[in-house]
C-alpha cells in the first residue's frame, strides 16, 4: 500500500471517532455498606433485604427520645414522634417495629409515603401490664429512598416512668393510730392479727409486685402519718438488691415495727408473693451500693436479719 493510501485510511478512522457518539454517564450507585449505629442492633429482616444507615440526612425526627410520666392504674403510655422528610426526592415509610411486643407504633398509611419536606405523625403506644418503676423501650423505623431499594433504619427510644401507687390505708384517728403504734412496738407481728389484719394482710391476699406493695407496704411506709420509726424507702441510707428486700419482708427486723412477712414466720405472704414484692422494690427504688460505700468497697453487706 503507498504512503498516500495510509493516509487516506488514518484520516477515515479519525473522522469515525470524532462522529460516533460519547458514552452515557453511568450514574453511581448508592453505598451498601451497613453503618453500625451504638446501642443494640435493629431486627434482623427478611433473607434478601439489607438494613442501612445512610450517610446523610433523609428523615428527621422531633426527639430521638421521649419521656412518659405514668399515673397508678395506667394501662397504657402514649407517645407521639413526627416525622419529616429532609431528602431530595421522596421516602416511603414500610413499617415500624418495637422492641417486644408492648410496644406498637401506628403509620399514616401503609406503605407511608413521603414526599420532600413532607411531616407527619406517628402514634405510638406502650402498655404498661405488669410492668413497674422506670423502664426504656425502642421503636426501630424501616424505610426506603426512591428510587433506591436499599432498605435504611433509624432507632428512637421511648422512657416510661410509673410511680408506686398510693396508700390504701384507712382513716384513723389520732389516738387509734397511737394505739396501733404502740401495739406494733411491742410485736411487730400483732398487724398480722385482729382487726389490724383487714389492712395489713387481707387486702394483699392474692395480690403480687406493684399492687401488693400498696396493699402490705405503702399503707405505713407511703403513708404521711407514718411513725418516726417507719424509714422512707425511697430515702435509704444503705445499699439495697433483690436479696436484701427479700430478706427483709421474709424475716422483718428485729427490735423495729417491721414484721416478718413470710408464712414460715407467722405472716400473710406465700414466697411467690414475697419474690414478686422484692422484684418490684429492685426496680422502683432500689441504692447503687458503690455510691453509698465509696470507700467500702470490700465491705461485706449486712442482712436485714441482723440491723438493729
């Protein structure tokens, strides 16, 4: 072939490229990698799916946690989050999920879809069956960015707070109250018997944890007429558990007004009773034994058996 010819043929290829069409910018897919938030991890999905914290901000919530303030006989704690969607295009909520079975939150709609700068509610409820004191739940908010299918979460925690009931006790004059004092002085086990019995051990018959504690134990340590010998529980100055409060209601205290709750020992209560008012005075009111014994580390923890 002659050097024109090469020439020819260079100068075709070269018009060729210049005319074909430039490639499509492919457009970048979103990240997979799953962003381990602190705390426990949301539940495990459906095989297939992928749970994802994205990078930046998609959906805006008014509080990452809430507090509720529940009053004695409550049967269920509302909570209300609001939502906002802060993404450029839209977000579509598909479920809610608690961390058990207490614990249920209610969408809009279902799928929830929400569009940019978009807000909305979301009710939440908590029932409060047999639980007591202060307690923490987690409500865990799936959702997708469209057009991506990956599936994002966020995790918000809901705080419960119930107070211990107030006193059953009966109306009692100055001198009948006088009267009871004094017999308690002299036997702690006399609230056992008697009239003294309609309060101080038939009314907690069947009762177990928090309604037991207002039947057996809120009518004097609750109560604003309580004798200067009765303690406020919740103004312990020693280490208090489980073990310690079972001791206690099991044997009473020696040379006090306190008695000694167990059947065994003469009292009202069957063991499945006292384990469940010793539960529950571990939840609700129960000391930190290093901020009370900070030098004492080592320290062996007296029994109620043996405190004066």
């Amino acid at each position: 072939m002659r050097h024109r010819d090469y020439a020819f043929l260079a100068a075709g290829l070269l018009l060729a490229g210049l005319a074909a069409p430039p490639l499509a910018a492919q457009p970048s897919s979103p990240p997979t990698i799953i962003h381990r938030l602190p705390g426990p991890q949301p539940p495990s999905l459906a095989p297939g799916q992928m749970a994802v914290a994205p990078t930046t901000p998609t959906l805006a919530f008014d509080a990452e946690s809430k507090r509720y303030d529940a009053s004695p006989g409550e049967e269920v704690a509302p909570f209300t989050f609001n939502l906002t969607n802060v993404w450029t295009n839209e977000i579509i909520v598909d479920r809610v999920q608690g961390s058990c079975g207490c614990t249920k939150a209610t969408l809009p709609f279902d799928p929830w879809h929400l569009r940019p700068g978009e807000s909305g509610p979301v009710q939440v409820q908590v029932r409060l069956a047999g639980k007591m004191g202060l307690f923490s739940k987690t409500l865990t908010f799936y959702y997708r960015l469209a057009p991506a299918s990956a599936t994002l979460y966020h995790t918000v925690n809901l705080v419960v707070n119930i107070p211990p009931p107030p006193s059953t006790a009966a109306t009692m004059t100055t001198a009948e109250r006088a009267a009871a004092a004094d017999k308690a002085r002299a036997d702690a086990q006399a609230v056992f018997r008697g009239d003294c019995a309609r309060c101080h051990a038939d009314k907690g018959r069947k009762a177990l944890g928090q309604d037991l504690y207002a039947a057996d134990c809120g009518i004097c340590h609750e109560s604003s007429h309580r004798d200067s010998l009765v303690p406020d529980l919740h103004a312990l100055k020693q280490p208090t558990d489980f073990d310690y409060w079972k001791t206690v209601i099991t044997l009473g205290k020696p040379r006090t007004m306190m008695p000694a709750f167990a059947a065994t020992q003469g009292g009202p209560l069957t063991e499945a009773q006292i384990a469940s008012l010793a539960s529950y005075l571990n939840h609700t009111i129960s000391h930190n034994l290093s901020a009370v014994m900070t030098n004492a580390s080592n320290a062996p923890l007296i029994r109620a058996a043996s405190l004066p």
